[in-house]
C-alpha cells in the first residue's frame, strides 16, 4: 500500500508528539544556534544602521584630530594614554594656521553632568558644556533659531556669553525668551544670546541638551593638566579632503615639535574612517556569532541523529508491520527524514523569533526602526533544512532497509 504524503506528515507528527520531551530538547539545540546568528545579525544590523544615520547628522567633508581614536581597541590604549594631551595653546596655533590656508578650524571641549539656572529653574546635572570658539555650528551642522552665534570676538575679549540647546531652553525658559537673560552655567554666570535649532537625538542621546561657551572663558574656568582639547577641520569639499587632511597633518606635527622620523601622536580620522572602524568590529563579532552557531547547530545535529536511531530502535515492529502490508522503502525512508527535518525546522522557527526580539531590542534602544532580516532568515531555513536531511538520512536510511521479518520478531 502507498502511503500518501498527507499520511506521512500526519506519522511524522504523531511520532514527535509521543515524544514531548525528548524532541523538545532537540529543538532547543537548533534554536539556541539560529537565535544567535539570527540575533547578532539583528543587532549588527540595527548599530550599523543607527551609526550611518548618526554619522549623516555631521558635514561630509568634515575630519577630527583629537589624542584618542575615535574607536579604540584593547591592544593600544597604553600607547594612546602617554600621547600628550592637546593644549588650548596648541589647538588655536593650529587653528590659526589652517585659516591661512583658507580652512575652518573648530577647538572645543566639554564639560558634562553640569547644571543651567535661571532664577528658581534649573536643569537636571546632565547638560554639556562645551567650550568652542565661532565654527562649531559649521562643522557640526547646526542651526542658529534665533538669537545669534558665539564670535570671534567673543573668544578675543573672553565674554560671559552663552548659547542655549533647545532642550534647555524648554527647561528653564516656561514661555520667556532667554534672549539677553543672565543663566549659571558650570558655576559661572552668562549672557545668553542665542538658541539652537533643534537637533533630536543621536545613538539615543539629545542632541538638544548642551550650551555652547566661548572656549576662552572654559580654559580660564575649567582647565587641568588633564584635559585634552579636541579639533574639527571642514574641507572645502569632500574631494579635497585628502589633501586637506594632509595639510592638517602636516601642521599640527609643526604644532606639537614632532621631529621628521618621529610618528603621529595623535589620531585623525572622518566619517569614513570611523565607518571603516565599525566595519572591522562587525566583521570580527559576526565572525564570532557563525561560530558560536557553527558549534551548537553541529551538536544538534548530532543530536537529531541521536534521535532518531533511538526512534528507529523503539519502533522496529512498527516498521516491520507497515512493510508486511505493503510499506515501501522510500515510504519509511521519507517518514524518518521528515520527522528529522521537522525537528531541525521547529527549532529553526524558534531561533528565528527570538532572535529577531533580540535584535529588534537593541534596534529599539537605537531608535532603529524595526529591522526583518531576510538574509539571515532565509540561510537559516536553508541551514536547517540541510541539517535535518544530513543527520537524518542514516538513522532514515537504517529503518528502510529493516527486514520486515527481522522486524517483526524484534523485542
């Protein structure tokens, strides 16, 4: 008797359902594997894609010089640690040697966790307060509301001035303007005259809860031997930025007396490089998740296998009846490798789903939008399909060559 596929299937079930635990113990094994492939590439994925649009908020032709990299890695934090720090002194020579060259040269740093008062309003203790000279908004995109910006001759007379983040504003100011109004900042007290476009958030932080001082009045308040100041130079245009980046270089050596056999003690680097960085980084971990998954999709093959031989061994008389009335060996053969690829499919499922929550999660903490991926899905699918053929073919191949006398008087 042919047995249909519809029969079959129903077989397939019934045999895994005798089984509850044992089977889902299998399961368990392939799910554990594709939720962290699934779940890392997710992830990835989410960062990759909240890094592109944060890096998109900064102008294109826009490359930073600071003592650390902007991503570091373990192996060289100690040589990255006995670089000398940039000083105030140092950063506006070089400043001042870029403008001949026709170059925008922004030097800032910052101080966070401070405070903004107006009479008996205040912030929470975590607006940033950076000091910065008139370039800030160029080379950090932003945008002047209203009010106007920090000047030259801001930095030049070092004037208690400050502009506001719209965050803050919306904090201190209920329904006044703050144009001209005098705020505490960093324990010190300031004019303010001007606000910030609103920015929204950047890799989950607000763009909006910062003022800007004159860089000046930040050194004479706030610097230590500590603190290193950080440069940002605009480019005429994305294609001159290789060549702008190697007058940049070419100056601050000049800058710091580095001597011409002697190598960078500091690190440049512009969106691309740090693109680039995080290229590297995903590589390394995506690497590390096929691995992990590799390891635990090959036990549970093993396992599958495993699972089947002992299923083979519990119904050998089944076998041997369903031969005797007319069962063929293709019949029992299909049964087995689709209880096999069942197996490997509903843990596949399992892995898929939470491994998308996962991923999706970390999207969320991004301000990812939701994130399906189907790459990943579909080799996961194709994955556990072919575990569930490849060790499912042996124990599926032994029951179709049973005898079915043999299997008959089995006990």
């Amino acid at each position: 008797m042919k047995l249909q596929y519809v029969d079959l299937f129903n077989l397939s079930a019934r045999a895994l359902g005798a089984n509850k635990l044992r089977s889902g113990l299998t399961i368990l094994g392939i799910t554990i594997g594709v939720f962290s492939v699934v779940g890392v590439m997710t992830a990835l994925s989410a960062i990759r894609q909240s890094i592109d649009e944060g890096l998109s908020v900064f102008a294109a032709n826009v490359f930073e010089i600071s003592k650390y990299p902007a991503i570091q890695f373990e192996g060289g934090r100690r040589r990255w640690h006995n670089r000398p720090n940039i000083s105030p002194d140092q950063a506006m020579d070089f400043a001042e040697r870029m403008n001949e060259e026709g170059l925008v040269v922004t030097v800032s740093a910052t101080d966070g966790g401070e405070r903004v008062r107006f009479e008996d309003q205040s912030t929470a203790p975590n607006v940033r307060v950076v000091g910065t000279n008139e370039n800030f908004l160029l080379t950090n995109k932003f945008d002047i509301a209203y009010g106007r910006n920090l000047t030259h001759s801001d930095l030049e007379f070092n004037r208690p001035v400050i502009v506001l983040g719209d965050e803050v504003v919306q904090k201190i100011f209920l329904n006044q303007d703050p144009i001209g109004k005098s705020v505490v900042a960093d324990d010190q007290r300031y004019t303010v005259v001007g606000v910030l476009e609103k920015r929204g958030d950047l890799f989950g932080q607000s763009m909006d809860n910062l003022v800007l001082i004159p860089v000046t009045r930040f050194v004479a308040n706030n610097w230590g031997r500590w603190r290193s100041m950080d440069i940002s130079v605009l480019a005429n245009s994305a294609i001159e930025m290789p060549f702008a980046q190697d007058t940049a270089i070419g100056h601050f050596r000049q800058v710091r007396g580095l001597q011409p056999e002697e190598e960078n003690n500091f690190e440049i680097y512009s969106n691309d490089s740090l693109q680039e960085a995080f290229a590297k980084i995903a590589r390394i971990i995506g690497t590390g998740g096929l691995l992990i998954s590799a390891i635990a999709l090959g036990c549970a093959g093993v396992g599958i296998m495993n699972i089947m031989l002992v299923s083979v061994t519990e119904r050998t008389r089944e076998i041997g009846l369903r031969k005797s009335i007319g069962a063929r060996k293709k019949d029992i053969l299909l049964q087995f490798l689709l209880e096999a690829i069942a197996l490997s499919l509903l843990g596949g499922l399992g892995g898929i789903v939470l491994g998308w929550v996962a991923g999706n999660y970390v999207a969320a903490l991004m301000n990812v939008p939701m994130i399906i991926p189907w790459f990943w899905i579909a080799v996961a699918i194709g994955i556990c399909s072919a575990i569930g053929i490849f060790f499912g073919f042996y124990p599926a191949w032994r029951a179709a060559r049973l005898r079915p006398v043999e299997a008959l008087r089995y006990e």
